[in-house]
C-alpha cells in the first residue's frame, strides 16, 4: 500500500523580507501554519517542518498541530541541506513511506486539494516523480518516490531539487498550477498578495 508523507522547509531567514516570511500571516494564518493544516487535510500524516532560523517561533505557530519538527542547524547552507536533513529524519521515523511531498512555506496558493492531485496523478501515471508546473518550470510541491530518497538525502547548498528534476525529465509527470507562481520572497510580494 503506498504511504505518503509531507515534508515543509520552514528554516530560511527570509533575508530579503526582512522578517520570518514563515510567520506571514495570511487570511487569518501563518505561512506556515497554513501549509501544515494543508498538507494534514492532505495526508492526514506524517508531516514534517525542517526548521533553522527563528525556529521557536515557527514551532510556536504549528502548536497543537499533529507534526514533527526536525531543526537544520545548518540552515545557512541553503534548502538542499533542509531538505536532506527532512528526508533522512522522515524515512527514519516512517520506514513506510513510499512517497514524500516536498512543500516550501512560501507559496499561500498551495492547498490539500492540489497535494491530493499529485498523490492522484503519482497513482495514474506511476512516475516516480510529480511536480507542480507553472511559468514554464516544474517546482515545488512536488512528490517524489522512494527510489529518489537517497538523491535527496544527499541534497547540499542552495539548489534544492532542482538537479534531481534535470537529471529525471523522463521519470516526471505534472501537474498544472499556475498559481504557483506567486511566492513570497519581498515586502512587495507580501503587499500583492494582500491585494487580491
């Protein structure tokens, strides 16, 4: 039976926002609270935040949610290292999983019903990897098969998954969300999403 787990970065610094884009809030919720009651109404669990900068106060917006946290004391180096770090701590926790998720807390158009997608098109098109497509780029979320843990374990520096998807074209199917485009990383980006 396949099992699929969600694994949210949460442990950038949000430096050119100039205060933890996580704790954004956003129709009446963090960022990040937002993506996890999201990815639970998805998967229902596990689901995982990899945190590093400001962590206490990310815990603090997920209290009372079923989620594990995992800190990335190496969150400078940049989203593989979260990612390798999340990836190792999920499988080690949950042996079971056949798939993870991978979301990150920056993008307030992500919801259960697009996770659910992914999971749906995984179970139709049996590749091993699904990704989100929008503006010509396939990006996150995006759901990868057990046979891709190991590559993302060993995820380093700032590139995050997109050489794992270069090096995959043939093993990838999509899943259209133009919204995706919009993500948070500037003051501006905040004050347009605001707007809508």
């Amino acid at each position: 039976m396949n099992t699929y787990g969600v694994l949210i970065l949460g442990a950038g610094n949000s430096s050119r926002l100039g205060e933890p884009k996580q704790l954004l809030r956003y129709q009446g919720r963090s960022l990040i609270r937002h993506m996890g009651e999201e990815a639970i109404a998805a998967v229902d669990a596990p689901v995982m935040v990899v945190t590093g900068a400001n962590a206490d106060l990310v815990e603090e917006a997920l209290r009372e949610l079923p989620i594990e946290v995992v800190e990335n004391d190496h969150w400078e180096e940049g989203m593989g290292s979260s990612i390798g770090i999340g990836v190792s701590e999920l499988q080690l926790l949950h042996p079971e999983l056949s798939s993870i998720i991978i979301m990150v807390c920056d993008q307030p158009f992500v919801n259960a019903s697009l996770l659910k997608k992914l999971i749906q098109h995984q179970k139709v098109t049996g590749k091993g990897i699904v990704g989100a497509s929008y503006e010509n780029t396939i990006g996150t979320p995006v759901l990868f098969g057990s046979s891709y843990f190991p590559a993302l374990k060993e995820l380093q520096g700032p590139e995050g998954v997109k050489q794992i998807l270069r090096h995959s074209t043939g093993d990838i199917a999509i899943v259209s969300f133009p919204l995706g485009a919009l993500d948070i990383d500037t003051a501006d980006d905040y004050r347009q999403l605001l707007k809508r």
